[in-house]
C-alpha cells in the first residue's frame, strides 16, 4: 500500500459536483451553536452528496470564519437554506413527503443499525442542539427516532461526529 499524495485523489470539481445525483437526504439543524460543528456536517454532507441542509433558529450560517474553517468549501457546493425556527423547515419537508427522522435518545427511539429506508424514500436526519438535543415539538411530529448504540458511561457523541455517523448510515442504505 502507499498512501496517496493529496494531488492524486481523484476529487469532482464545484461543476461536476452540481451536476452529480443527490442523495435525497436533508440534514436539519436545529439549534445547533458551534459553528465548528456546523462547518464540519457541511464537510460531511458533501463528503456523501447529500441533498442539502437546513440551517434553523441559532444555528449560524455562511459565511462565517469559524464554518469556513471545519467546511473548507463545502458551503460552496452543498445548498443550504435557513429558517427562523426547525418546525417551519420541518413542515416544509413533510409537505415535501420527507420521512422526518431525528437523531435523539427517546421512548421508541430506533437503533441507527436497526433502522431501514425503503427504495426512493427521502429522509430529513435532524441534528440537535449540543446541550438540550432536538426540541421536543420535533419528536412530536417526527416519523421516526433513531439512535447510535453506546456503551460507555457517557449517553451523547457530539454532534458532528454523532452526525456524521448517521449521515453516513443513511448515505449507504440510500444508495
């Protein structure tokens, strides 16, 4: 094996990449406060050629130094859209026939492993916020709930990492 050197990983450009078939993912943050974090689910959702994300309520937007930072472009090439607050963008995407899924430990909550799409179903993977997780109001309306198994003494990943884990999850049930 030999590692690749950077200028030999075969990369689309911003214009093939627009013209690449999405997956049907939305990611929606809600609340989301590190703008490190929300640079780095840009990264990711590039990384899988996810559909777009939905930036919602304190969650910040581009361009920003700190998403810039952890995006390192991917705001460029992924759309994005913000709203005032997460069940306006939720709405939209029900109304949109999105399954509406978010990633939160609850009653009936789904583990990611356990958790199927079917064939041309679009899904809407809604992040929380770092300390209080995704609004109640959301779980409320949600389709589903699903979970990432842990079994050590703490019950959160943060949520790029928790993110991109789902997001990858998804990515390749979806494919």
């Amino acid at each position: 094996m030999r590692k690749l050197p950077i200028d030999e990983i075969p990369r689309l450009s911003i214009e093939e990449f627009e013209l690449t078939k999405k997956i049907p993912l939305i990611v929606v943050l809600d609340n989301i406060r590190s703008h490190h974090n929300i640079g780095a689910i840009f990264r990711t959702c590039d990384a899988f050629a996810c559909e777009a994300v939905y930036l919602c309520g304190i969650t910040g937007k581009p361009p920003h130094r700190d998403i810039h930072k952890t995006a390192l472009g991917a705001t460029e090439t992924v759309k994005w859209k913000y709203f005032n607050n997460t069940i306006e963008a939720v709405l939209e995407l029900k109304s949109e026939n999105f399954k509406i899924v978010p990633l939160e430990i609850a009653e009936g909550s789904i583990q990611i492993n356990g958790f199927s799409v079917a064939q041309g179903e679009k899904i809407a993977l809604v992040l929380g916020n770092e300390v209080k997780g995704v609004e109640q109001k959301i779980i409320d309306i949600a389709d589903a709930c699903i979970e990432i198994p842990q079994y050590g003494t703490k019950h959160s990943l943060n949520v790029s990492v928790s993110g991109g884990i789902a997001i990858w999850d998804l990515c390749m049930k979806m494919r």
